[in-house]
C-alpha cells in the first residue's frame, strides 16, 4: 500500500472521549501518500471526529502517526505545519474578514504566501473577482471554494475533508468533487469524509465505513460500491 | 460658553486616556479571552515607575523606558495565572473577571503599605508641564496636547496592527472563533501571549500619558478607573473596538462638563446614571457587543 515503504498516516488504536461517551473506538486506519480515502457513515458515526482527532482537537488516545512524527504529542497548529490541513464541515471561515484576508491567514504556515495566492485564484478565479468582499456575504458554493482555497495555502501534503457536500446544491457539489480529485490527481493525499457514500466512492481509491465510532468494513472503492451490505445501508438499496 | 469650551476640551484629554485603556482591555477580551479588571492597576504601577525613575535619575528617555517595560513586564506576568483559570473545565470567562478583581485588590494593598508608604504621588512640573495657549479661561496644557496627539497616534497605530498585520488578522480570527482558528492551526497560545504584550505596550503609553494629564497617582487610582473602562467597555457593546473610541471619549466629556458644573464626585455619579441609561436602552451597548 506504501509507495515509498515509509508510513505516510497510520492511526493505530485509537480512542477518543468526549467526557464518559467514547466516540471512536479502537480506530486503525492507514492512508498512503497521493492516495485519495473516504470514510463513509451515518451522521454521528464519528467521522468528523476521526478527522480532528488527527489534528489533536478532541485529546486522541492511542497513536497517531505522520510521516514518523507521532501527532498526539503535538499541538494543532504544529500539526498543520507539518503539513496536514483541515477543510471544515459547513465550509467555516471567518465571515467578518475579507475573502483576501482570509487567504493571508491561510498562509500563516505557507512558505510562498504572496505566490501562493496567486495559485488559489487561479484554481477558483470567482475569488479573485470578489476578494475585497466580506467572506460572510459569499454564496454557500464560494465560501466552499474560499474554504478549500485557505486549507491550501498552509502547503499541506495531506488534506482532511469534511463534508463539503453538506447544504450545498447538487451542481455545486458536482463541482466541489471535481476539485478534489484535481487536487488528488496533482499530487494531493485526500482523506475525505463523506455521507454521500455513492458520489465519494466513485471518485475514491479506498474507504473505511464507520458506524457508532468503529470501523467496520474497509477495502478498495470499487469493491465496496458492488458490496450488497454496502449498497442497502448506505446507497440506497440494490440499484 | 467659554467655561463649556474648557470643559470639553478637558473631557477630551481625560477621554483619551478611556480611549486606549478601553483599547487595552477589550483586546484581552477578544484575544486572551479574560475580563482583565486589573489592567489599570497594572497601568497605576507603571505610573509609579515612572515618578520613581524620574525622581532618582530625572532622566526623561529612561524613565519612558521603564514605564513601558514595567507595563509589559506586568502583562505579561499576569498571564500564567489567566492562563491557569482557564484551563479549569467548566469556568467561563467570568472566572478571570472575578480573579482579576481579587488581583486588582492585592495590588492596592501592596501599593497602599509599600509604595512611597501609601502616599500620593506627585509628579514635577517638568514633567506636567505648562500651559501652551491662552483665551480667557480656555487653557490649553502641554499635556493636553499630549494625550490628543499621543491617543491618536496610538489609536491609529494599533488599529494599523489590526488592520493591515499578520498579527492583527491573528487577533481577529481568535476574536471571531477561537475554535475554527484552532482547527486551522493558528497558534492560539503564541497569539494570546502576543495581545498580553500589546496590551502591555499600550498600558505603558498610558502610564506616560496620564502622569502628564493628572500630574499624580495614588494606590486608589487604578479601581475608580477600572470601574469607568468597564463601564465604557458594556456601554459600547463588550469587546467592540470600535465602539470603544467614541463611548470612551464621551465619557470623557460628559464627566469634565458635569464636573464643571456640580459638585465634586457628582460626576461619576451622572455618568454612570447616562450609562446605565444607554444599557437599559440597548444591552448589548450602542455599539454591539463582539463577545457573548
């Protein structure tokens, strides 16, 4: 599964508490580099918690390990300038800045900053046109697209995706998925979370499937998308 | 209307020095996230500093020095304990208010046994300085001028950092939502620590700025004061910067006018009736408060 034989992100038992409510559970789970993962489930399957658990948000017990630095040691914002960022659910910015500011905070931890910028533009040019703007004022679909484009500009290797379909329109969404796999396709490792299991599935090379804060079924995309247990609990039915 | 002329111009001295200590402890609002009652004690103790140099050197440049870091140096000092309070699971904001109350009481003891044993202090007519400009009983002061010119460009400067900084957009985010600034990795710690220290700086310009204005200090000085920055603080809306300048101001002016024309403490009295006014008006401040 490793391409270059050095683990890339390996969680390894991990549990995770909010207060006397165990969230995760034993989680092992692995993403190689350049490799596109979905973790599909039912809302409160505890997927969002697997991801900011990655970025220590929520104290993870167990291991968690990046490119051989063990992040439950670390701080969140070490964690990002190790080169993990984190595109939120319900696409969160901060609404009271400008859409350009909201892209100089993205580079806090970026090297290239001004240049880098210059890129997020040209990948979402409707930002460019509207960067003096005040981001709450943004379409649903823009402030998506400005939420990407900040969780760029911190240069991460791996990229945690929470949810982008949430509340958005189905063209929009098409449009947001397309992003993704570009994002994948020049060298982006993606883990994604996602309770469109169909539309993640189709563009994703492997998926975990969570339920109550277990893993409970694991493997390629492909296969899990012909799986019958699959496709009655989460796609709807046989087809 | 000469003597109203007069008041006014005085209640904008006195309303500048609200201006940036309202500045001062709405950052710790938004940023550290502590109702920080003692900053103004710290601010009295820099005070102190500063007469306490100038006595022993009567060396201008050193004893700005000093002012500021003492100021900061007290700030920053703080912060472990704020820091402490917080972690506590279950404490909220007002946990701090009611520490930084109990430290502000610490403080005037420890000012009122061991400062120039409990005395005021009175500062040199050098440093007050005289009177600039004369119209019948319009008088314009050296330090007048100085807490005019010196609030502005402070004020400007720190809405510069605000605005047009790296460190200014960091306070902002953690004003706006600590919890998604943590998600993307802003340095939460770092950031705090940094407003302690602008917070610090600021208390240092005003150290300077109001010994020239009052020309004194006592142990009692920083409460009476702390009082009016939270007054001023609520009446805005809480944490609302902007706010801040123009209530701070105000009050100022509405004090020195009644000051002019009742008797002696009156005056808190009035401006703490127009407040509590404007809060049964509108709670959450003229403004809009930027904290819950």
């Amino acid at each position: 599964m490793n391409n270059n034989g050095t683990t890339f992100l390996k969680m390894n038992n991990v549990n995770v508490f909010y207060d006397s409510i165990q969230a995760l559970k034993n989680i092992s789970l692995e993403v190689a580099k350049s490799e596109f993962v979905v973790l599909i489930g039912a809302n409160g399957a505890g997927k969002s918690t697997l991801l900011k658990s990655i970025l220590n948000i929520q104290a993870p017990k167990g291991s968690i390990n990046f490119k051989g630095k063990e992040l439950t040691k670390l701080h969140t914002d070490e964690i990002v300038a190790n080169g993990i960022s984190i595109i939120p659910e319900g696409h969160l910015i901060f609404n009271s800045m400008s859409v350009l500011e909201n892209l100089q905070l993205g580079t806090y931890h970026g090297k290239k900053k001004e240049q880098s910028i210059e890129n997020i533009f040209g990948y979402f040019p409707i930002l460019r046109e509207r960067k003096e703007q005040t981001a709450g004022t943004l379409s649903g679909g823009e402030q998506q697209m400005l939420s990407i484009g900040r969780g760029l500009l911190s240069d991460p290797e791996l990229i945690l995706v929470d949810e982008p379909s949430l509340g958005l329109a189905p063209k929009i969404v098409n449009d947001i998925f397309d992003i993704l796999v570009k994002l994948n396709n020049v060298g982006y490792t993606i883990l994604l979370s996602e309770q469109n299991a169909k539309k993640s599935l189709e563009i994703a090379d492997r998926a975990y499937v969570l339920e109550t804060g277990n893993i409970v079924m694991e493997g390629q995309a492909d296969d899990l998308l012909n799986d019958e247990e699959i496709k009655d609990a989460y796609l709807g039915g046989s087809i | 209307m000469e003597f109203f002329i007069a008041q006014v111009l005085n209640g904008l001295s006195l309303g500048s020095i609200y201006v940036l200590l309202v500045t001062g402890f709405n950052l710790m609002l938004l940023v550290a996230k502590i109702i920080q009652f003692a900053y103004p004690q710290f601010v009295v103790i820099s005070m102190y500093a500063t007469w306490a140099v100038l006595r022993a050197t009567n060396n201008v440049i050193l004893a700005i020095l000093v002012t500021i870091v003492v100021s900061i140096f007290l700030n920053l000092l703080s912060e472990p304990i704020f820091r402490r309070i917080t972690s506590i699971k279950g404490t909220d904001i007002n946990a701090t208010f009611v520490a930084s109350i109990g430290l502000s009481m610490v403080l005037v003891e420890i000012m009122s046994h061991s400062l120039n044993q409990g005395f005021p202090i009175s500062f040199s007519d050098n440093w007050v300085g005289g009177s600039v400009f004369r119209y019948g009983i319009i008088n314009i002061s050296r330090s007048s001028i100085f807490a005019w010119v010196g609030g502005i460009i402070v004020v400007v400067a720190f809405f510069y950092l605000l605005y047009r900084t790296m460190v200014g957009r960091l306070f902002r985010a953690i004003a706006e939502n600590r919890h998604v600034a943590k998600l993307f990795g802003i340095p939460i710690f770092k950031t705090s620590i940094m407003s302690y220290l602008i917070a610090g700086l600021l208390g240092g310009f005003i150290a300077l700025l109001l010994s020239m204005l009052i020309g004194t200090a006592s142990p009692w000085l920083g409460e009476s004061v702390a009082l009016k920055v939270l007054a001023v603080s609520i009446v805005a809306g809480l944490g609302n910067l902007k706010g801040g300048l123009f209530v701070g101001l105000a009050l100022g002016v509405v004090e020195s006018v009644a000051i002019g024309y009742v008797a002696g403490s009156w005056s808190n009295v009035i401006a703490f009736v127009i407040m509590l006014i404007v809060i049964l008006a509108k709670p959450k401040g003229l403004f809009g408060a930027a904290v819950e």
